[in-house]
C-alpha cells in the first residue's frame, strides 16, 4: 500500500467538506476540526465565537496514487466560494474563511499555482482571498461533528446547504469521467 499524505483545508463549515471529500476516490480518512488559531485544544462553542483564530477544517488522509494533491484542491475550489472573506454563503466569521494549511513547501507551492491559474482563468468574477498557511497544529473536533452529513441528511442545514455542495460535486465529477 502507498504511504498516505494528508491536506487540512478550510472552506466554511466542515461538514460541507466532509461530506464532499467522502465522494472523492483515494480519501482515505477525514477528521473534522479546527486551525489556524492561538487557543489550546478549543471546542466548538469556543471556535464559533470568533475569538481563538481557529477555522473550521478537515484533515484528509488520502492516497496520492489514487488522488492528487492538486486534484484535491480544484475540488476545494470547486465546491466553496473563495472570494468571500471570513464567509460562505450564510456563516459569517474567521471560523469559516478559505484557507489552506499546507504540510509542506510542496503543498504550498501546489497551492500557489493552483491559485495562480484560477486568477488567470478568471474561474471566479472577483478575486480569490484563500488563505495558504502552513499548518501549525491542527485539533480534531469533538465526536459529534465527525461523519455528520451522513448521520444527519434530514436536518434542514444538511439539506440546504451540503445537498446541493453534493449535487454539484457529483456533476462535476461526472463530467469528468466524460
């Protein structure tokens, strides 16, 4: 078996991430948590504030051979909207900004381009504000925000918000396979 990496992303909530990612052959493992901020092992209520630093993450572990790193971020910007600052769709706060927490200057360089050619495509009609961080720490959030869309798709936020991120995941990617 390949060595797997890992990427920590954020891109507003983390179970909208989550829920994507669990679609994508080659992720192996996705924990959602926290990253980015100055507070030892915060909790949620405490990240939901603002006030810690933290974004809302997942941390993929997943296998290159299958997967790669770039293809991992067109998903990220494929399924956020990365020209809002500290914003997707109806969660305001530094919690919910665009940000990449990279594990190594690979990492960061890839997300470098990756952005670079977005911008230069003009992908998106205002600029791209994501974030490219090195990942200092990063904090597994608590149990229950762990495989939540699955566990709940009934609950309205699942419905409105993570159904269609999946829809058009599954489009996208579907167009892919040609």
């Amino acid at each position: 078996m390949n060595q797997l990496e890992k990427a920590t992303l954020g891109g507003g909530c983390f179970w909208c991430l989550e829920a994507v990612y669990q679609e994508v052959d080659g992720v192996k493992s996705i924990t959602s948590g926290y990253a980015g901020g100055h507070v030892p092992n915060p909790s949620y209520e405490a990240v939901c504030t603002g006030a810690t630093g933290h974004a809302e993450v997942v941390q993929l572990e997943y296998d290159p051979a299958k997967v790669s790193y770039r293809d991992m971020l067109e998903t990220f910007f494929a399924i956020h909207d990365p020209t809002t600052l500290n914003r997707q769709g109806n969660d305001h706060g530094t919690q919910y900004r665009s940000a990449i927490f990279w594990h190594d200057e690979a990492q960061r360089d890839t997300a470098q381009l990756v952005i670079a050619d977005l911008a230069s495509n003009n992908a998106f009609d205002e600029p791209i504000v994501t974030e490219v961080t090195r990942l200092d720490r990063f904090w597994p959030a608590e149990s229950y925000h762990q495989d939540y869309y699955r566990r709940h798709t009934d609950q309205p936020y699942c419905s409105f918000v993570i159904s269609p991120k999946l829809a058009k995941f599954r489009k996208r990617l579907a167009s892919k396979k040609g």
